[in-house]
C-alpha cells in the first residue's frame, strides 16, 4: 500500500499526466468536432502521424517550434480537406475513407521524411519545447509543478478545451454545427449550406489532430520515428464516445486515460514477477471498461455516419 | 385585399416526367388555400418550387410583387416565406430553442443572443397559442409538440406566408383538430396559408378556397363554402369515387377470443383486462384515440407481445407460444400501424420485402436456400393483382409512395389467406383513391370467411367497414354495438368513456353476438 501511496502522491507521476494527456486532448478535441458535425473521422491516426513528422521537419529544416505546430495542424487540414470532400461532397463511406486516409498519410509521412534524411541511423534531433514554469502559480506547493511547469503546447490544449466548448455551446456557428450532425437538412432549410459547413469543421478537427502529432515530436520527444503514434488516434476515436461528445469530458477522459498510462508505467518499474505487458494492457482494458459504463447513456449525433444529398431523405 | 403570393405560370419537369404544367396560384393576405390533390399530383414539387429547392422551367414566383430569385430557400425565407415540412426538420438531440435559432443569426458572431431568441420565440408562443417549453429537447415532445416547433421555426422567421406540407399526415385526429384551430388563429391575425391535402374533411373544414391539382394541373378552384366534398373528390380524383358498400354479415365460428387479457404497454399504453370475441366472416372495429392500448393490441394479436395475464385464444385454443412464427403459422395476418418502420424495410428489394414475412416456408426456400425465381414470381403476382404501381420486383421498397406499399403489404398478408386479420390504421395518411381499394381489400377478406380486427381512429372508415364497434380508452375496450346503431356522436361518447347508451344498446343485442 505504501508503494501505491508513494507512486500516487509523487509530483513527477501528476505532471506526466497531464504530458501525456496532452496529444489525446488535441486529437480527442479534432475527432470531436468532426463528429458534431456528422462525419467520423478515422484518418486521425496517419492526420498524426503526419503532423508529427511535419512538425518536426519544419523546425529540423530551421523553423521554430510554433511555426512547427502550424505546419502541422496545415498538414493536418489539408488531409481534412481531402476527407471532406470524400465523405461529405462525394459522400463516400466514412469509414473506408478514414481508414484509407490513415494509411495512405502514415506511409506518405514515413516516405517524405526519409527523403528528407535519407541516411541517418539514428533518427535527428530538434531542439523540443521547454517546461515553462509560469510566474508565482508554479511556486504553489505540488499544484504549481504538476500544473504549471508544463510546455506551452499542453497549456494551448488545456485552454482549446474552453474555447470549443465556446464556440459549440455559445455562438451560431457552433450551434449550427451541431444541427448539421443532428439533421442537415434542418440546416439546408435555414439556408447554410451543410456540405461546406462540414468540410471547413472536418478541416478543423484535423488541424487539431496535427498538432496532436506535431506535439509528440516537438515537446515530448525530439525526433520522428513512423509507429510513434502508436494507436494514440484510435483511443481518441473511443475517448469522444466517452466524452458523449462534450468537450469537458473530452478532457476528463483524456486525462484519466493518461493516468493510467502514467501509473502502469511506473508500477512496472516497482513491481517485480509480473510480465510487463500486463501493465502495458491497463490504460486499455480500462478504458473498454469505462467506454462500457459511459456509452450507454450517449447521445449520439443522429447524421452521424450519414452522407447528405440534397434533395433526398 | 393583398396579394401576397403569386405562382404565374409554373411548369417543372423531371426528365421525361412532367410534375407540374403551367400552374398558376395566388394567396390572398389573411387567407387559407387549400391545394389539394391525390399522391403524385405534383403537390409537394409545386411548393418546392415557391420555396427554393427546385427551380422551375418556365414560370416565376412573387411574394408581395416582388419576383424570387429562383433555386434559393434563403431569398424566400427573407421575404417572408416560411415552410413547414411534412417530414420534420428537426435536430432530436437539441433543444427547442436551438433548433429554432439555427441560421438566424450571422454564423459569425461570436456570441449567440439566447435571451432575445428566448423572449422571441416565447412572445411567438404566447401570440399564436404554440406552447411550448424553449429548453425541452425534440426527442422528448410528441409528434404534435414536434410540429408546433416546426411552425414557430417559420415564424421566427418572420414568416408571413406559411406554407404546410400534408401537416395532418402524421398527427392523430386530435391533434390535427387542434393544429387548424391555430392555423385559423394565425390567418385571423394577418398570416397567410397554404396547406397541401388529400384529405376531403380537413379541406372542407379548415379552408376559405380550394385549389385541385391533378396529374400536375389545376384542375378547378372553388371557394370552399360554394363546394362539397362529393365535388371535390370527383376533381381530385378525376372520376366518381365511391368508397365500396359493406354486404351483410354472415358470422360463424370464434376464431379469436381475448379474455380479461392485461398487458404492461410495450411502446404503447397498456391495456388493462380487455376481453372480446372476433367471429369468422366479420369485421370488428376498434375505434380510439391514439395513444389509448391500440398499438399494444396490434402488438398482443400480432404475437409481439404476450398477454402479461389473462388469455388469448385462436380458435379456441390458447397458442403453443406467443411470437410472431406461431402467430403467422395459426393464420393471423398483420397490417401493421406504421408501414415505414414495422411494415417495411426501405433499402431492400420489393421482392424481399414481399417475402420475408413467409420465407421459411417451402414456398420460398428450401434447405435454407432462398428461391429467388418463385419469390419473384410471387411478388409480381402481387404487385399485378394488387395494382401496385411505380414498383419493380427488385426496386428499392422506401421508393414507393405510401398508398402503393400499403397495396403492397396488403397483398403479401392477404395472399397467405389468413383466417384472422388485423389491420392497424389501414388508410392512415392515404388518398381518396387508395382508400377505396384498402377498404375493398378488407371487405374482400372478411367475404372470404376472415375474420378481421380493425384497429383504426377514423370515424368513416369504422363505421363504413365494422360489423361490431367498440372503442378504447385507457386500456380498456367498451362494449360493442353494432355498426348499424353508430353515429359520430355515439361513438364520440364511447371515445370519451361514457359507456352507459352503449351498454344499453348491447343488452339488447342477441347473446351469440357478442
């Protein structure tokens, strides 16, 4: 009990929850919005992995950091754009689309990358974002280093959280986004034009999920390498139906899955006997587990999945 | 007088299809038009048009002298030009509120007004006797409150000319009553209407003129109080329609007989000790309200549901197990309430549909293999004696229109010859046309020595085809008289659950007949 109690009350365990939260809340945020407005997206994971190699080119190619997360959330949205038109103008299957698009911008992000560093063994390094401790709120005991001695990007995310429960909850657009997930036909009738509409947010969701990637290479590691996403998209796809699609728990959800990881990761190193793999597991057996308890009561956004054609019902 | 809204001369085709040839139109401010017109008359396309969906070939559209740029719903909605949509435009998930807010505001903004939009839609509420609550979400409203939002939508929308699709289609009788008393309400205080309609009664009661389309014309216009509704179903229609006449009965044997039977409502209020006897050769029609036990009891005969206490017997027998195989194979043939939902499967194939009901039977497969041939043939049998029309045997069924399916579904259950058929609102939301052959169909079974349970909440229809009437009120069935001692207002008081004059009226009937 005391080890638990160790693990649990250390200040390194908490901060890395929110570190590794960070590119889940990005990511968990853009399949949100994609799904508000009635298109599932599961490009996300190759979106990723593009951003994360996007990033990292711009800043190895002498960009700095923040002109790095740009690039990669216009990386992001130019597969978005790709994804909108598939889905929501040509009305394609949602699925196979995303599917098609992950695996299409995962190897295409492998491919330009080794074009750019066609012969290094070991993978190059940027110089990352830095923890920045803000001002007199670090100083708090505890609090002040789990919560304010992170990178800037993981203070974007936690502040991105606010500003799109914003911007769905409190302005027409939002609002008109989410009738377009509900009903499209509803919003056609008011005279905005659903299609154009979903494109610009799918467009916006997967400039998110770059900087999700992005954040991956330029703040918690330094350098590219292909499988670094490693299913962080998907669990994204489950957390926003854990979420039931409301930016709040979107960040819950992000933040619990991240605890887990953080605990699994370092009751491997306390605990002896057990094969390793069993903690590896956890973070996903229980997020099956809460998706089971949460999905039950969700709201799914009723054209979800459903392409609009003018003119049919 | 003004001139609100003016059609001139509006011609659409649709390839080869001609939906609407030179019709001209006009609406008076503070007036009610009807349009009336059977399925397929060009109706909808028509008020399509006027709203912006389509864009005529020839012809233009004035609202208060001005012309409408065609093929844009946003330029009609700004001069005022507000539609209420048969099928329902809403978001289930939202609230009142938001739905009706979406689109009014420049997408832009950066903060939505809630509280003006609060206030506006309230103030509407309270002027046009809409209620509604503003933060209700659409999933939890009944079909009627559902319908009041879409109205309040066009009127926040300042609309002065409301346009309603075949409002009444999917409301019960009773919240269509109410439905008019607003729409007269809402003329009375300067808005203008048109309301599309193949419904003889609502036309006549709720109209100050009527325009017929048919096959895509105007056919004639006639101010409602100088017209009946003989006139106008022979306009609509084109010929004389006559709903058929009913023979006399000739009752034989028991085939079904509920006894005391309580069911927990399954989707559908419950039914509370209902007991009654459906003889061979017989029609017993069960009038009611919506929402009083019938869709249980379509259930119950069905074999959805079984009885929670009490009995069920088929031909004097309590079945074996109450579900749907055991019920079809004791020879019960379902019509039922909803025909998009429980009747048919929209994106399967009319052959499919035709069969799926009876597809374990050696008819139509064997050793677990479909035979396509014989379930094509059989549906085009079907589709030829039933006079299906617009359908093919390996279309999509969902492209039917209502009245054809219900042919179609009359056809795949009265095939079977069924001893034992309920038929759950059998003409809900049908045309003249359409009702006379639904009738006939049914008068037809019950010749043949069936017996027939017709669940339905239209007085005519009842009346017209019943041999015994009892209505359903909460649960419980009242005392059956027979169709010749009914009237509307008899069966209004057993609607409303005074039984007295009807118990009096079934003492008096010869025992073997109830």
């Amino acid at each position: 009990m005391s080890l638990l109690f160790d693990i649990l009350s250390s200040v390194g365990m908490w901060e890395a929850v929110l570190r590794i939260a960070t590119p889940l809340i990005f990511g968990t945020l853009g399949v949100l919005l994609c799904e508000r407005v009635g298109v599932l997206n599961l490009g996300i994971e190759g979106i990723m992995t593009f951003g994360a190699m996007v990033g990292w080119l711009t800043v190895y190619s002498g960009g700095n950091l923040w002109l790095g997360l740009l690039a990669a959330a216009a990386g992001g949205a130019l597969f978005g754009l790709l994804h909108g038109v598939l889905t929501a103008l040509l009305g394609l299957s949602q699925h196979v689309t995303g599917l098609g698009i992950t695996l299409f911008a995962s190897s295409f992000s492998y491919f330009v990358f080794r074009l750019a560093v066609p012969t290094a063994s070991s993978p190059p390094t940027v110089e990352p974002f830095r923890a920045y401790p803000v001002p007199v709120l670090s100083e708090i005991p505890f609090l002040g280093p789990v919560l304010f001695n992170q990178t800037a990007p993981t203070y974007l995310a936690l502040g991105l959280v606010a500003v799109l429960a914003y911007v769905l909850y409190r302005t027409p657009l939002g609002l008109a986004i989410r009738m377009t997930g509900e009903n499209p036909h509803a919003v056609d009738a008011q005279g905005i034009d659903p299609i154009r509409l979903r494109i610009g947010t799918i467009m916006a969701g997967s400039a998110l999920m770059g900087v999700g990637g992005a954040f991956l290479t330029l703040a918690a590691f330094n350098s590219f390498f292909p499988t670094m996403v490693q299913g962080r998209g998907w669990i994204c796809v489950a957390l926003v139906v854990f979420a039931l699609w409301q930016p709040g728990r979107a960040l819950l959800g992000a933040l619990l899955f991240a605890f887990f990881d953080a605990f699994q990761l370092r009751l491997q190193t306390v605990v002896d006997g057990v094969p390793y793999q069993l903690f590896l597991m956890l973070p996903y057996v229980l997020s099956i587990v809460a998706l089971i308890v949460m999905a039950r009561r969700a709201r799914v956004p009723q054209a979800l999945m459903q392409p609009y054609r003018r003119g049919e019902r | 007088m003004t001139r609100v809204l003016e059609l001139e001369h509006i011609t659409k085709r649709f390839g080869t299809v001609t939906a609407n040839e030179d019709v001209s139109l006009h609406l008076e401010q503070g007036e009610i038009v009807a349009l009336l017109g059977e399925n397929g008359a060009g109706k909808t396309t028509l008020m399509s048009i006027l709203f912006g969906h389509y864009t005529a070939d020839v012809g233009t559209v004035r609202v208060n002298g001005a012309e409408l740029p065609p093929g844009k719903s946003r330029a009609a909605i700004r001069a005022g030009v507000g539609m209420v949509h048969q099928h329902f435009a809403l978001a289930p998930n939202l609230s009142v509120l938001e739905n009706v807010m979406t689109g009014t505001e420049p997408l832009w903004k950066l903060r939505s007004d809630r509280a003006a939009g609060r206030a506006k839609l309230l103030e509407l509420s309270q002027r046009f006797g809409l209620a509604v609550d503003p933060e209700a979400r659409i999933a939890d409203l009944s079909v009627g409150e559902c319908q009041r939002v879409e109205i309040l939508k066009a009127l926040y929308n300042d609309a002065e000319v409301l346009i309603l699709d075949e409002p009444t289609a999917v409301l019960t009788a009773q919240e269509a009553e109410s439905l008019f008393a607003t729409l007269r309400e809402m003329a009375a205080k300067g808005l203008s209407l048109i309301f599309i309609s193949h419904k003889l009664h609502e036309v006549m009661s709720a109209s100050d003129r009527v325009v017929v389309l048919r096959a895509g014309k105007v056919v004639a216009e006639r101010a409602t109080k100088a017209t009946s509704k003989e006139e106008l179903a022979e306009l609509m229609v084109g010929r004389a329609v006559k709903r058929p006449e009913r023979p006399p009965a000739r009752p034989g044997a028991v085939l079904l007989e509920a006894v005391d039977v309580t069911l927990g409502g399954k989707g559908g209020a419950s039914l509370l000790g209902i007991s009654f006897k459906l003889h061979a050769g017989e029609t017993l029609g069960i009038i009611g309200v919506s929402g009083n036990g019938q869709t249980t009891l379509a259930g119950l005969v069905s074999g959805l549901y079984p009885p929670d206490g009490g009995a069920l017997l088929v031909k004097g027998q309590t079945p074996a197990r109450h579900d749907v195989p055991h019920a079809i194979a004791a020879g019960i043939g379902r019509i039922p309430e909803d025909r998009n939902v429980e009747g048919t499967i929209g994106d399967m194939s009319t052959w499919e549909n035709a069969v799926l009901e009876r597809i374990w039977s050696p008819e139509f497969s064997s050793r677990g293999v479909v035979k396509r041939a014989a379930s094509k043939a059989a549906t085009e049998a079907i589709l030829r004696d039933y006079d299906v029309r617009g359908a093919t045997v390996d279309g999509r069924i969902r492209l039917l229109s209502g009245g054809n399916m219900q042919k179609l579904i009359l056809g795949r259950v009265l095939t079977a010859g069924p001893d034992i058929l309920v038929a759950a609102q059998p003409s809900r939301g049908l045309d003249e046309g359409a009702i006379a052959g639904v009738h006939e169909r049914l008068l037809d079974a019950r010749g043949r020595g069936a017996g027939v349970l017709l669940i339905s909440e239209d007085l005519d229809e009842v009346i017209a085809l019943s041999d015994r009437i009892r209505a359903i009120v909460g649960g419980r069935l009242s005392p059956a008289i027979p169709a010749e001692r009914a009237n509307a207002q008899l069966l209004g008081l057993m609607m409303a659950g005074d039984w007295s004059a009807a118990e009096q009226i079934e003492a008096e009937a010869p025992p073997h007949e109830i």
